[in-house]
C-alpha cells in the first residue's frame, strides 16, 4: 500500500502536529482516562503523543515499517502501570485516528482515497498495539502470579517459625497468626481491634517503649527484646522487628511486626543466674559461720560495697558482681583451723601467719571460675586486705594495683567491724570512725574513696540500721 495523498499532504499535517496533538488529548473520552488513571495530559503529550506523532510521520513517507514504533514498548508499559483497559487504550487509539481526520475537514481535504490511506496504516497498526498489549497484560499477570505464590511460600515458612501481628496507627491490633495466639494464649478474636497495651509487661524498662517509638515515627524499623504478658500473666520474651507500613504519598498506615520467641533461652539464663546466686548465698552464710563476726556482717557489708560503687559511678554489671561477690571476701576462712579461728586470747607470730594466708585461700577457691560474680569473689578475697600505701598483705601492691572492688570492699569491711559490738570489743562512735578514715586515708585506704564515703556516712549508716 503506497500513501499518495497522505504523502501529498504530508507537509501540512506535519505543521499541524500541535493542533493534532491537542485535539487528541483534549477529547473528553480520552480526558477522563487520563483523570480516572491519574495520567498528565502534558507529560502524556511530550513523552508519548508527539512521538507517536513522528512515527505515523515516518509510516507515511516510508522512512519506517508499520509497528516500529520506537517509544511503542515503553508507551504500553506506561498504560499498563496506570492500570488502563485494553477497551480504553482502543479508545485513545481511535481519538488519534479521529483528530487525524478533523485535520483533513478542517482544511477541506476531504477525500475517501485519503480516509482509506490513514485507515489502513491506523488499522494495521492498532491491531498490533493490541496485541502488544495483551502480551504485556499475559506477561506482567504471569509475573504477579509467581510472586504471589512466592509470597504465599514465604508466609508459610514465617508464619511456621514466627510471631507475626500487624497494628494501625492508633495501636489496635489488625492481625495475628496462629504462632502469636499459641504463644500468646489468647484467642484470635480476643486480639483483634484491641490495643497492643494488652500484651504488654509491666516489668519492661518505658526506655525501650520509647526508643521504639521515637524509631518507629521517623519510619524507621526497630528492633529489640520485648518482655510480654500471656493472658494467663507469665510473661513471654520476643526479639522483636517491627517496621512501619508507607502509603504512596509516604505516610504510616500500619506497623508490621515480626518476632522470634526468645522464652526458653530466657528461662535457662535465669535459671543459671538464680544457681549461680543461691551457690554465692550459701557459700556466703558459710563464710559467715567461720569468720566469728557479728550477725549479718556480710550482708552489711555488701550492702555498703554496692552503694559505693554505686556514688563511684561503676556501671551496672559492675556494681551487681560486687554486691554478689563481697559477702565472700573472707570466704578463704574456711581453710584456717579451729584452734586458731576460733582462738580467744591473741594470736602468735605463727597462728597470724596462718590467719592471713584465708586471702589467698579464697583467691585460690574461685580463681579459674569463667562466672564473673566469681571471679571478682577471687579479686576481692585475694586483695580486701592489701592497703593503699603497699603495706597490707598477701602481695603488698599499692594504689590502683589494688582492683576497685577490693579497695570499696576494704573500706566496707573496716567500717563495719568499727562501728559494731564483736565479742571482744564495743562498737566506735562515728565521730572516732571518721578520725581513723581520715587518718588512714592514703595509708590503708584509697583517698577518692574514702571522701565519697565520709560525704555520704549518713547513707552508711542507714544501711547498717537496716540490716542489724
Ligand atoms: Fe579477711
Ligand atoms: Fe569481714
């Protein structure tokens, strides 16, 4: 088929490409396409319609083969991602044709030869639009088949292993799977539409609430381990990834959260810390049993070594292994005979010798345990008697050669043998306690230590109040 008169008048119409252009676009038909799928007539225009214009240009002065549209590909896939119909996209077909033809009226080129010329090249080429079409629907359909039976493999595996719910913004949960309800305890209806609140622990520090908010609201996932409540009230324990849902326009609309139940792991690692613990309480009523102090001495004193270490600003860890660990500081006690422990008149030159060798005793008691509430029971027992200026014992090490634990621990222990009744001798006024601290400070006791004892004595006091 050869284009006569559309070559004839091929230069007419090429002038006429923006009045073309702009009746097809502003049909009504093809306008409320464009609004119901959300396409701008402009950018429509500059990017697809003027060279979809250039290419009947080139069909009709035979410079290209019908269907070798160049933006063809990308103009389908365009319509496609707008969500058009294939009987919508015949219709933004036929307005071309249409605007084509109003072309001809308007310039009184009205002629059959020239309507079957544009019809044939229209036609042909429509039919294979369609078809181009159809194809991208088929492929792009097959597409989101495999991965929504992707997605349908993947929930399985999460919903076998996993906790999964989903909350709105206002925190009422939308969904659970089975895992949630079965770890949970409640039932799927008992969860839906109401608020997270109700599988929260109260027991979980509000800084964890809080971070995950403040995370969350700038959209971002948070993760972290999550103390919950069963409806029975034991609690449960999650690591837990929560990440917020977008909309188009990049508002939250929901919170996807995914969590691995964390119970068992929890519960042997309590359980291990409460042996470890109950092993330290008894270990330490013996120790107290053999060193012939006054009731509750070491209960006292670790009440004090906590609360120092606390003002000295240690960290957590720090401060619980020295509360765990001092009640054992003359744990090496039980290592020294009868006859000398338990001797009421003073001791010989050798008895003391023997005496002072419960340090090491206790040192040697804990010191390959890998725990480390033992291993600083093995720090503190080696060093509770060694003094700051070098003169104490077993090893004579001076300043901070001495472990902080046992320089607290030191001041601990000669504050609570001062200040109570033993067998042999009266408690000390506070004011004489505080004169021999003085005295000592630099000597047998580390200075920085000393004054933040001395500044807080009323706490000390306190503490001994109680535990008497
Ligand atoms: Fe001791
Ligand atoms: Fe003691």
């Amino acid at each position: 088929m050869s284009f006569n008169l559309l070559k004839q008048y091929q230069d007419l119409i090429a002038q006429n490409e923006e009045v073309v252009l702009e009746d097809w676009l502003h049909h009504k038909d093809v306008q409320d396409i464009f609004i119901e799928h959300d396409i701008d007539a402009k950018f429509f225009k500059e990017n697809y319609a003027r060279n979809i214009f250039a290419y009947y240009m080139g069909v009709i002065d035979g410079s290209t083969q019908i269907g070798d549209c160049p933006v063809m590909g990308e103009y389908l896939d365009f319509l496609y991602d707008k969500n058009v119909m294939p009987d919508q996209l015949f219709m933004i077909c036929t307005y071309f044709r249409k605007s084509l033809m109003h072309l001809s009226f308007n310039t009184n080129i009205i002629s059959l030869e020239l309507y079957d010329e544009l019809s044939y090249i229209i036609d042909h080429n429509l039919k294979g639009v369609l078809e181009r079409f159809r194809k991208i629907i088929f492929d792009k359909d097959q597409a989101i088949e495999t991965q929504s039976q992707l997605l349908v493999q993947y929930k399985v595996v999460i919903d076998e292993g996993f906790i999964v719910s989903m909350a709105n913004l206002s925190g009422e949960i939308i969904y659970v799977n089975d895992k949630f309800c079965t770890v949970s305890g409640y039932e799927e209806e008992e969860l839906l539409g109401n608020h997270y609140s109700m599988i929260k622990h109260r027991d979980t520090d509000p800084d964890v609430f809080k971070s995950m908010w403040d995370t969350l609201l700038c959209k971002h996932s948070w993760q972290g381990i999550l103390q919950n409540r069963k409806k029975n009230g034991d609690s449960y324990y999650v690591q837990t990834h929560i990440t917020p849902i977008l909309d188009t326009s990049g508002n939250i609309v929901d919170y996807f959260s995914i969590s691995h139940d964390l119970t068992e792991v929890f519960m042997l690692q309590n359980e291990l810390v409460q042996t470890q613990k109950e092993i330290i309480f008894r270990l330490s009523e013996l120790s107290e049993s053999r060193s012939q102090e006054a009731g509750n001495h070491i209960k006292r004193v670790a009440g004090y070594a906590k609360h120092l270490a606390s003002l000295l600003n240690l960290d957590q860890k720090s401060i619980d292994d020295i509360y765990f660990a001092s009640p054992m500081h003359d744990i090496g006690k039980i290592g020294i005979p009868d006859s000398i422990l338990m001797k009421a008149g003073p001791l010989s030159e050798d008895e003391w010798k023997t005496m002072k060798t419960h340090s090491e005793i206790g040192y040697e008691i804990f010191k390959d345990s890998k725990r480390s509430i033992l291993q600083a029971a093995a720090t503190i027992s080696h060093e509770h008697h060694e003094k700051f200026d070098g003169s104490g014992y077993p090893r004579g090490i001076r300043n901070d050669e001495i472990h902080i634990y046992a320089r607290i621990v030191t001041i601990a222990d000669v504050f609570d043998a001062l200040a109570t009744d033993r067998v042999y001798k009266k408690a000390w006024s506070f004011e004489d306690i505080i004169a021999l601290f003085k005295e000592e400070k630099g000597k047998h006791f580390d200075p920085e230590i000393v004054e933040v004892f001395l500044d807080n004595l009323d706490d000390f006091i306190e503490i001994k109040a109680n535990n008497t």
